[in-house]
C-alpha cells in the first residue's frame, strides 16, 4: 500500500498535478498547459501531458510510476468505467478512457478518473470546509459550474456516474442559450462565465455607465475583470452587478436545498478568488428564496478550504480508496 | 414483532388508512375527511380522526392499537424528530407533532411520521414500479409537486429530514409567484394546480377558443377538467396544452437528472391519471432538455404502481422499519 498518491485535475487550459500523503500533505506539485483544441484525438495529446507530469513528480521522489496509485479529475461527465462521455470543455478527449491509456503508458494498474467537482468534494470532505458535515454540496464556480453532492455522508454518483452536473440545471426557462444546448442554465448566470455574460449585458443596457466610460464609451470593451475590481473599490454600479450573481448564485443553491436539504455549501473555483463582493450577498438572498428557511436550521455557505488545488486534492482520495 | 403494520397518508382534505401485512398485502382500509382549515390547533382535530381510523382497523382485525406500528405520512417539511416543520397545505397542524400525540392517544410507543412523498418513494421502492431500481425520483402531482429521491438505493433524508421539496424548485427565476413565498417553483407548472393555472392563463390569451366558447364565451370559467376531458378526445387546442404540462415537466425532470442523474421516474399524485396526455410528451422532451441526453442509457418514466395508495403503503414501510 502506498503512502502517497497523485493526483491531477485537468482543465480545460491547465492540468495540476499533486503528490499527496494519506494524511493530506502535498509533497510534490507541477502545473501543466492542456493541449489546446486542435480537433478530437481520443485524448492521446492530453495523455501525454499527464504522463509526463506522473514521471516527474515519481523522480523528484524516487518512486516508480507504476507502483503510486494515480487519480485523474476530469471536467465532465465521467462514466462509472472511467471513460469522459461528455465533456463539453475538453473536447479533444471527450469519449476517450484516459484512465487505461494512462495505466497502459505507464504499466500501472490503479489509475482511477473521476468528475473533477466529485473529486473537489471528497478533499473538502476528508479534509477541508466539509468536514464531518454530512450533507453538503461542494460548488465550484469557473467558466461553469461544477458540482459534487454529499448526501449523508456519501457522495451521491447516480446511476452511470453523472450527478453532480448542477451547472446545468435549468433556472430560468426562457433564458440565455448555454453551450450544452439548452436555455437558462444555472451556470449562464452564477459562474465566472455567467458575470462575463452579465457583465455584456449590463454594459450595452447602461447600467455600467462609468465603466463604459473608461473603455472609451465601448460597452462591449467592459470585462467581467473590469466589474470585480470596481466593485472591490466600492463602484456602486459594480457592487450592483456583483450582487446580481449573489442573487442568481442564491437561487440555485435554494434549489438544491428545496432537493437535498443539503445545510452546507462548499464554493470552490476562479469566481471564489471573488467570493467576499458575491457571498455575503448570496447568504443574504438565501433567506429570501429557501422554502421554509425559517423552519430550517441556519444554512452555511464558505469558501473551500484547498481552491484551485481541491480537485487534485480529491483525485489522490480516489486514488487511495479505490487502488 | 407485529405482522401487520398501519400506514396514514393524511392529505389537505382526505386520510387514507391502510393495514398491510410486510408482504405489502392490503388487509384493511379507511378513508375519511381530515378537518377543514378553521385555524391552527395544533393537529389536534387530524391527530382525533387518526386515532378513530386506527381503532375502526384494530377492531376488524381484533388487534390491539397499542400494539400495531403506526406510520403517518405527512404533507410538508418534516423534521427527522417527528415535528411537521413547515405545511402550507395543511396549516391547522404545522409545527405540531403527530406522532407524539397519536403515541399518547393510543399509549403506543411506535408512532413514525415522514413526509408523504418520501412514503411514496419507499412503497414504489421495496413493491412496486421502482423496485431494484437504485437511482431514481418519486414524483407526485397533486395540488402541488412532492418528491422522494432514491441514490444508490438509499431515500436522501437530508440533514433535518427535509430533502425531497422538489416542487421548489425553481425553473422560472422571474416566473408565476408560488403559495411558498417564491416565484417560478416548479409545481407552478407541471401540477395539477399548475394545469388550473396554464388553463387560465391559455384561456385569457385565446389558445383554448373552443373551450371558451363552451363556457358561454367567459375564459375564467373553463377548468382543467375540460381541458384533460378535451385532450382526451382529441381537441387540438387541449391536447397543445397538455404538452406545454409534459414540457415543463420534462424540464424539472431534467434538473433532477442533472443533479442526482437518476435513470428512473415514479409519477404519482392526481395528475397523473391524466398521465397518458402528459407522459408521452414529457419524455419526448426530456431528449431536447436533460444534457448530454445521448451519452447516457435511457431515461424512463412510469407511473406509480399504487396510485393514491403509494404513501399510506409506504408508511407502513416506515412503521416495520423503525418499530
């Protein structure tokens, strides 16, 4: 049995790779650029990234490749047998078995992929913001929004593999077009991509009048990292906006709530580096929009405790629990 | 060890009692009006015409009530220790407990209160059309929309026992104000309270002119009754209106995919004796709405194996569980 594992998430522009101990300690680190999408090639590119990546941490620690168990993250819909069914931001390996290529390349038999917010939530779970709490939802806000559901004490997989997919429930019906095909998706709303979306639309309907102003009169010109560092100096047009994605981040977790009676929400991803202009709002609207919440007991939402590393952190979990 | 057990489902207007033996054999059954809402007491009047149910079934079957397991389920929020925390549908007892005041009516001590949709779930679970099947939701369309979540085999409780209040969640951010305070719940729409309300609304727009025309030509007069009845027969305009139910069923559907990917639904509750007008389209769309549709096996829909039934058989589930 080994005493360290690693584990890597992979992005759809980076792939952090962890050396983890059993009790949590990292002990080796190395980011990695993802292949950018240059077609679909069964994720053999990628591959190749991570194996160097494994290769590196093993000799920094002079271990063998083929003896540390290796978990992967993966952004999408992993199927139970370890094969990306869908992964609308890494298409290159969308399909593909990363897992065996991986244990092919490298002759090691305990490589395991699993969703990379399920992966999150187990590090929040074993060892961060989701601690012996036993019914969480870890929620990570990048471009979209991953998800990964604790429900009494377990991580709820669903029947192929797939839960956790919280981004793209719908909450507004008639709402914006999402990449995934639908209309209205949470994660066109509460994500970074969503305050990018917001952000477009708040500028071309005047009410980022300032902003527009410093980009030379261009509403198109205004970026969502113009909106959070206005907000940060207090720019009421701004703080405005940031509290619009507190209110639609609000509702999505009142869904979940409604769903799970989940007390607990772990917020992990980029958008968190932004969470005091969007949580204490989101906390706020919560009272609002939870059936009942009165009848409930207080509902806590925090940060996640390892951000961009938690995926990483989690991939080495399933590494030790399922080698 | 009791060989029989009695399971109450108590609804906003009726009690349906049911003695079955743990085989799922129905050997007795009571039904009576619960007491209108002429303001809070407490749950005492529903608590007297519990307790008259259960001696009338004791009595035929020469059993003593003290010593039959009782389970009540109950339409709202409930709390893991019995209380009914939050009921909108029936206020004379919110915030009561039951289950004590049945216990010391009937000087028994295995008195179990759950919520009605969750007793549902765990009938069509252990007997009936979601036996062997781990992940799925029951789904019951009444007034409003209760649900009870199956994953890996498991009812989810949630952390005060409240997990299930699907119908709140919210699909329509800006949507058709809900009794809960909310805006855009689910059960606004794919209900059979929902129906009366895209009735009215498609009766004051002119998309059921026929109908109208039958009700002497006032919108406000025709009821979801004509349009199922119209459906049923064909009516252009009526069966158009039974799809918009079935889409927006679909769409909750979808998000209940999403989050939990569960393979399977149970649908229960009035509407869905109008199930034929409603299910086909339901699942028609749920192709268009739940992502990456073809990465997964398919999804399907069903309807319950014991109808109005569904909640008093799984009470009695929850008495021989937890007596």
């Amino acid at each position: 049995m080994s005493n360290v594992a690693i584990g890597i998430d992979v992005g759809g522009t980076k792939a952090l790779a962890l050396m983890v101990a059993r009790d949590g300690r990292v002990v080796g680190e190395m980011k990695s650029q993802t292949p950018h999408d240059e077609g679909f090639d069964a994720g053999e590119a990628t591959a190749k990234v991570l194996v160097d990546q494994i290769y590196e941490l093993c000799e920094r620690q002079s271990l063998d490749p083929s003896q540390v168990p290796i978990g992967v993250g993966l952004p999408g819909m992993m199927r139970r047998d370890g094969h990306l069914a869908f992964a609308p931001n890494l298409q290159t390996a969308s399909g593909a078995d990363l897992g065996a290529q991986l244990g092919d390349a490298l002759a090691n038999s305990s490589v395991f992929c699993e969703n990379d917010a399920n992966c999150a939530a187990l590090a929040e779970h074993e060892w961060g913001a989701g601690r012996g709490i036993s019914d969480f939802v870890m929620v990570t806000l990048g471009t979209g929004i991953g998800g990964g559901v604790v429900a009494d004490g377990q991580l709820v997989r669903g029947r192929s593999g797939f839960a956790g997919e919280i981004g793209h429930m719908v909450i507004d019906a008639h709402g914006a077009p999402c990449l995934c095909g639908g209309h209205g998706c949470w994660e066109r709303y509460a994500s970074g991509g969503g305050l990018h979306r917001l952000t477009r639309e708040a500028a071309l309907e005047g009410r980022l009048a300032t902003l527009v102003e410093q980009c030379a009169g261009d509403p198109r010109a205004v970026r969502a990292e113009d909106v959070t560092a206005a907000a940060a100096e207090g720019l009421d047009e701004a703080v405005a906006l940031m509290r619009e994605v507190g209110w639609w981040l609000a509702l999505g977790l009142s869904n979940l709530v409604a769903i799970l009676d989940c007390g607990h929400f772990v917020i992990g991803g980029g958008l968190s580096e932004a969470s005091d202009l969007v949580l204490p709002a989101a906390r706020e609207y919560l009272a609002e929009l939870v059936e009942g919440y009165d009848a409930r007991p207080t509902i806590t939402v925090t940060t996640s405790m390892f951000g961009a590393r938690s995926g990483a952190m989690g991939a080495t979990l399933v590494a030790f629990e399922r080698a």
